[in-house]
C-alpha cells in the first residue's frame, strides 16, 4: 500500500498541550460533520468535498482536448486570475523542470496571462506569440472578471489575425459557467469548446476541475494520478472521524489554537522552490476562506532557503505572532553529489560525496529546529515525493482543513465579499457605466 501524506505537530509541542488538542479535536469533528452533512455556512459550495469521484467521467474528454491542442500548437495561453488560476500553475510548476523553458525534453511551453492588468506584461507576451504556435484556454467562472476578459480580448484579436477567425476558433477553449456570463455567450457566439464550471464549486476549490485539470493534462502531467491522489485524501480526511488520525482535523484544529493563542500569521515554508506557486494557490484559498469578519490568520509563504537570508531574521527572532507549517518532501531524486577537490579551496570538503538533497535536508531540520527553539511553532506535513499523486493528495487536504478551519473560526469558508471592494472603485474611476457617482466621489477624495 502507498503511503499518504502526513502531519507532524512534533513543532508546536511547547505551545499546545496534548489534553488541549484532544478536546479541541473532538469539537473540530463537528466541523467536518457539518461540511459533510451540508448543514453548515456556505453549503452550496460544497460540490469540491465529492469531485475526485464526480469529475471521473470527464477526465477522458479534457485528456483529448488537451492532445488536440498539443498536436496543433506548442504553446498554450492560458487565461485567468485567483481560482481560475492559481491551482493549475500551482500544479504545473510543481511538476515541471526547474528551466521546463529550455529543458530539451520539452514539447509544449505553458504561458499565464489574465492574472494582472499590467501593459508590459501583456505587451511583452503578445510580442512573443506573434513567433508561437499557441492555442488559448480562457476560464472564468462569472465570465465577467476584469483582469482575464482584458488579456483575452487583446489575444483573441491577435490569435485571430494570425491564424484567421476560423482556425483562430479550434485554437481557443473557454472553461465557464454552463448557462450564465460574458464569456459563455462569447463562447457560444464564436463556436468555441467548452468545459463547464460547476455552480457549486467556488473558484479557489476548482483545481480538480477542468479549470486546472486541463492547463495540467496539457502541460503533459497526469491528470488522472492527481485526480486518484485526492480521492485517497478524501477517503483518509472527509472518511476518517477518528480526530487523532485524521491530518485535516488535526492541521485544522492546532491553527485554530494557536491562533487563540495570539499566532495570527501562518507562513507556509518549503525548501523547493518548485512549491513556490503551490503556496501562493494555498494563500489564495486560506487567506480568501478565512480572511473576513474582523477574523482569520493570515497567510504568507517562504521559500527557503532563500528567504533564510532575508525573511529568516525576522521569524527567528521578531514579533512572536507567527507559526510555520513546512511542506517536508521526503525523497528527492538523487541527481547531483558535491565534489571531492584536491586542494580544498572553498573548505567544502566536509560536505563531498553528499546529495545536494541530504544538505537541504538538514537545513530544513536546522531550520525547524532553531524556529522552534526561537518561539515558532512548527507543524510539518511529511510528503512521500513531489508527484502528481501526492499533489493531489495535498490539495484535497488543505481543501477539507481548510473548510473545517473556517468553521472553526464561525465565518462562511466560501464566500469572499471583500474581494467586491477594489472592483467598485476600479470600476469607478473607470468610469463603467453605472458607476459615475462613485467615480466623482472617489476623484474628490484623490484630488485630497
Ligand atoms: O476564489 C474565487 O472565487 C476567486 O478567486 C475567483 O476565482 C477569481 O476572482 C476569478 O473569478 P472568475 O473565475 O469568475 O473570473
């Protein structure tokens, strides 16, 4: 049997008691009880808690959509912001070669565009497809979403120029609601394929729908492995009521205590850097689920050891509000050993014969061992190996823990009505129909 992922609260020992735990735990099960009976805040939003089951008839037709568009282009567009976003560039980085656009094992380049309004970017971009064969995939749930319809009207101008309005149309998916929005009526208008967001699944729980699900299949990873790694998450988190054996309780549950405790701030740590977007999708779906009524812990990431040298100073020894949760991937494969040198110039000869992996490894455990000792909290969650199975894995735990945490905490894990602010007055001083009042107020308050 294949090992799982797992938690270890080894690091919060000194902060948290095992009495504490248990007991918390034990009104954390009601948490989860009220996620999987649908009685608790938000619950039309639940349709991620069953989707490695439900998406299973769909995954052979994004595997032919995304062969399609890797046998007519070499590049793909892929076009969104947040939970349209997020969770397939979390995937894909995750599995990718750490120079993927000059690996020579090569055979398709995916390129993100959507999630910014800045002009360089999109300028720079559509200057480098003008010499791509590229292929779009545009997704937004609501269709109506700013940043993404912006980027895809300049694309769909230029794909449309290059190749003509009908080849143009093959090149394009657009992955949105079934029946509502801008982008499905322009969709339908265009003859473009699509794949449906489901209603009840809000966009930072959408990654194992086609909303990641395709980007991935047509970054060339197995869809399937990652879709199975979260149905054995889902056995061992959403099936598991026995709190001490169930990560998500637990991971859940020690947040929320050390948060009571005066640990306002998470960061999520890893030693690879290719898990660096895998925090940023987390941050999205901890800091969007939890961050509302006054409440929430909020969320940040590290990459170490490179922040070691610049972040690292702080969390040692700054304001004690924080605690780290540390993606420990356990083996890595063994491809580079520092060398032996005669002369011993740099004085690493200590370290010859070792993998780089072995250094890193004990530069995580130092790391966690000197963070602990400096009033840091750690919980660690031990990965088999990066892969898309355990990948799957993660993403379906964080998912549950989080769903559980937000209820812990009494707020609607599935809305995010803060995120309407900066719209409106976007929107404002943009003067959209509809909005000129508030425009006029907010150039006064500017003017001050
Ligand atoms: O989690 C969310 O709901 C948001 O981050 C959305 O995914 C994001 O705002 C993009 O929305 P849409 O898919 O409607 O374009």
């Amino acid at each position: 049997m294949k090992e799982n992922i797992s938690i270890n609260i080894g690091g919060v020992a000194d902060f948290v008691s095992l009495e504490e735990l248990a007991a918390h735990t034990r009104q954390s099960l009601r948490h989860l009880e009220a996620v999987l009976s649908r009685t608790g805040a938000g619950n039309d939003f639940l349709g991620w808690v069953n989707l490695p089951e439900d998406i299973a008839p769909q995954l052979s037709r994004i595997e032919s959509m995304a062969k399609h568009l890797r046998s007519i282009s070499d590049t793909t567009v892929v076009v969104g912001i947040g939970g349209s976003y997020l969770g397939a560039r979390a995937v894909i980085e995750a599995l990718s070669h750490s120079f993927s656009h000059f690996s020579k094992d090569k055979t398709h380049t995916i390129l993100y565009a959507g999630h910014n309004v800045c002009e360089e970017y999109i300028y720079d971009l559509l200057e480098v497809l003008e010499h791509r064969n590229y292929s779009i995939i545009v997704i937004s749930k609501s269709g109506t979403t700013t940043e993404p319809a912006i980027a895809f009207r300049l694309l769909k101008d230029q794909i449309e120029r290059k190749y003509g309005k009908a080849i143009a149309g093959d090149r394009i998916v657009a992955i949105t609601d079934a029946t509502k929005g801008a982008l499905r009526s322009l969709a339908e208008l265009n003859g473009y394929e699509t794949f449906e967001i489901p209603d009840d699944i809000g966009g930072r729980y959408s990654v194992l729908t086609p909303v990641g699900l395709l980007p991935v299949a047509v970054a060339g990873y197995n869809i399937k492995e990652l879709v199975e790694g979260a149905r054995v998450a889902m056995q061992f988190t959403r099936g598991n009521k026995e709190p001490e054996k169930n990560p998500a309780l637990i991971y859940a549950t020690v947040r929320n205590i050390l948060l009571q405790a005066g640990k306002s701030l998470e960061i999520l740590v890893n030693f690879n850097p290719k898990l660096h977007y895998f925090a940023e999708w987390w941050k999205q779906l901890f800091g969007e689920s939890e961050g509302k009524d006054g409440k929430g812990i909020f969320p940040v990431s590290v990459d170490f050891t490179t922040d070691l040298h610049s972040l690292g100073q702080y969390i040692q020894e700054g304001q004690r509000i924080l605690f780290e949760t540390v993606l420990s991937i356990a083996t890595t494969p063994a491809k580079v050993k520092v060398p032996f040198e005669k002369d011993d110039q740099d004085q690493l000869n200590y370290l010859a014969g070792k993998q780089i992996c072995e250094i890193n490894k004990s530069a995580e455990s130092g790391t966690v061992i000197a963070h602990n000792e400096g009033g840091v909290p750690v919980i660690s969650v031990n990965i088999p190996a990066l892969n898309a199975y355990y990948l799957g894995q993660l993403i379906y735990f964080f998912e549950m823990s989080c769903a559980i945490s937000g209820y812990i905490l009494d707020v609607n894990p599935f809305d995010q009505p803060g995120v309407e602010a900066y719209k409106k007055n976007m929107f404002a001083l943009l003067n959209k129909p509809g909005f000129e009042d508030a425009g006029r107020i907010l150039r006064e308050k500017i003017k001050r």
